[in-house]
C-alpha cells in the first residue's frame, strides 16, 4: 500500500467488512486508520438491510475506519468525496465512461458497478466512520436478477483486473481527497455525474414520485423539481428516466 499509514486487515471471509470494522472499534483501542479487505463477504450490506453480492475473489469487498471529527456538512462531502475517489480512479485505470448516481453509486451505461455504505459508530464520545465500497471487477456474470442492473470491469473490457492495484490506487487518492475535503468535491461530483437535468423516479419507502433532478445542495440534498417546486431530498433510491 503506497505513502500512507493505513493498516491492512486482510481477511478471506466475513460476514460484511463494514461489521467487522464497527466491532473492530469497540474492541480495540490503536485505532487506525485502518483498511480491512475481505476475500468473500457472506452477508455483504447494502442500505436498508439490503445485501451486497460479494462473490469470492471476484472483486473489492472493503471498509476504511477513520476517525470523524467532522462536521454534519463534512461528512456530507466525505460521501461524495468516496465516490469521485473511485469514479476518478476507475476512469484513469480503465477509461471507461464511469458516472455517479445519487446518493453514492457507480454505474457504467446504467449498470452498477460500485456500491458504498457509509456508518459512524460512537465510542466514548469519538464518532468513528466506517466506510464500505464494494466494486465489482472480475466477475464473468450475475445471477438473476442482478444480470440486468449489474457489471463488472470484466464485463466491460474483457480483462482480469489485479484488485490489489485497484486497492492501492483507491487508497492513495482517497488520502489526498481526504486531506483537501472541501464543498469543491460537490462540483467535482457533479462533473461526473450524468443525473443532473434529467428526469427522474424517486423511492421513499412505499411513495414514489417523478421529478426533474436539478443540482445538489452544499449539505449533500438532491435538488429536484416537482410541480413546478424545489424540493431538497435526504434519502431514497433514485432512477434516471431514458426518454
Ligand atoms: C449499496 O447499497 O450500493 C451499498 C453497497 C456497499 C457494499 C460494500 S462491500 C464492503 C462493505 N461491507 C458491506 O457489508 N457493505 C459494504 P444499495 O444502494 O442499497 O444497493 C443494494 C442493491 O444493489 C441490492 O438490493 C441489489 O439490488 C444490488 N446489488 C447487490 N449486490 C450487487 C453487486 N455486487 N453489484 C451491483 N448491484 C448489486
């Protein structure tokens, strides 16, 4: 791992890396910042109790923990922050067209390809993040129906890709992203994004809604137009409309 003072945890199965980690804080006290990888998650997290499909050695199944200390509003661009970090890295590793959707997912011509999962947890009054990305890289296919909504680098370029370069590429700009966080990390994501000014199904729980998605607000909110109202939006699933 290049220039930084990460500690590695590899592991070859888990439950999910980002449960390893909160116990891991708990537990310990020389606290970090570390990076645990594991080889195959069994009960791989995705929001809202959702699973993460995390096939043995077929892609970056991982969590850093980091000491807070931030802000309501910083950890809102620490969010977007992850995403640019491995948005940016991906595109320069593989030149692929890579593009961020609200909240925090990756796609490739509308399939996901990264999913992350962002989660403090206290400890004598130290909030600690935990923060889980899950790249798909080598994986030939996906079972149903995740065949239709998902890829992989594989997929896209036909070539094995070696996650540990992936991992130290991520890792060495997500230190330098960290260290210069900034509301500028809100307009680097919007570059990368093909979201905005299209029109949108949003899901909140059981309601569901068409909108325009139009920017995203300095404390992370998505921006969309509704019945000709501005409305900011916290949480939910959002789903571009191709018209
Ligand atoms: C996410 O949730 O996208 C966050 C995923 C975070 C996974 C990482 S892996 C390392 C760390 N440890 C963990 O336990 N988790 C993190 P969400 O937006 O809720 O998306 C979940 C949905 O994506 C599922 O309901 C499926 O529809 C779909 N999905 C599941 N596995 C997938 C995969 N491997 N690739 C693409 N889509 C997947």
């Amino acid at each position: 791992m290049p220039d930084s003072n990460y500690k590695l945890i590899q592991l070859e199965e888990v439950d999910s890396t980002n449960e390893y980690a909160k116990k891991l804080v708990v537990q310990e006290d020389n606290r970090g910042p570390y990076v645990i990888i594991a080889d195959h998650q069994t009960r791989g997290k995705g929001r809202l109790g959702r699973l993460w499909e995390s096939p043995r050695g077929m892609g970056l199944w991982m969590s850093i923990i980091l000491k807070s200390g931030r802000s309501h509003e910083e950890m809102a661009w620490t969010n977007f922050m992850v995403s640019v970090t491995v948005c940016e890295t991906l595109r320069e590793l593989t030149r692929l067209p890579l593009e961020l959707k609200w909240p925090n997912d990756i796609l490739i011509n509308g399939k996901k390809i990264c999913g992350i999962l962002m989660e403090t947890v206290n400890k004598n009054r130290e909030v600690f993040l935990i923060i889980g990305i899950g790249i798909n890289i080598n994986q030939q296919n996906f079972p149903e129906p995740l065949d239709s909504t998902a890829t992989s680098l594989f997929i896209e370029t036909q070539t094995v890709w070696d996650r540990w370069i992936i991992l130290a590429k991520i890792i060495s700009r997500f230190d330098d992203n960290n260290a210069n966080l900034s509301p500028e990390i809100i307009t680097r994501w919007k570059s990368l994004s093909g979201m905005l000014g299209h029109r949108v199904t949003v899901v909140q729980g059981n309601h569901t809604f068409e909108a325009i998605a139009t920017d995203i607000a300095k404390d992370g909110a998505l921006v969309v137009e509704r019945n000709g109202r501005t409305e900011k939006l916290y949480a939910g699933d959002v789903h571009i409309l191709v018209n």
